[in-house]
C-alpha cells in the first residue's frame, strides 16, 4: 500500500533510493582476494528426505582453480 511505501521507504532516510546518502569518510577501498587458491564457487544440493528444514543436503562441492572449475564429492559426516 502507499502507506507502507511512504512509511517504511520513502521517509526512511537509508532506503529512500531518491535521496543523497552522506558518504562515509573513506579515501579508498580495496577489493583484495588471493590468486591461484582454491576457491568455492558452487555446490550441488540433491533432496534428503527429510521435513524442512534438513529437506536438502549438499553432494558436490565445484572449486575454481587457475580459471579451471574442479567437482569433487562431498560427504556429509
């Protein structure tokens, strides 16, 4: 409704995305990762059987490593 609107975005000095944030006193940022590190960029989940919210369990990890995408199984313990 446009009273939740008004309420809980457009008077709200965060969210309101039509007014100027006050910009943190920051002179750089730096973005910093590791190279040729393996590194988790996907997972496959396959149903469990059991009620939510165990109703999913992961069964395969997918790595990158030097731009190459590695599967490995994965086993719960």
């Amino acid at each position: 409704t446009l009273y939740h609107l008004n309420k809980f975005y457009l008077e709200d000095p965060i969210l309101n995305p039509l007014t100027l944030w006050k910009r943190p006193p920051l002179k750089n940022i730096f973005c910093i990762y590791g190279i040729d590190l393996k590194t988790e960029v996907g997972y496959h989940y396959a149903p469990s059987g059991k009620p939510y919210p165990d109703n999913w369990i992961i069964t395969d990890v997918i790595y990158e490593t030097g731009g190459v995408l590695q599967s490995r199984r994965y086993r719960e313990t």
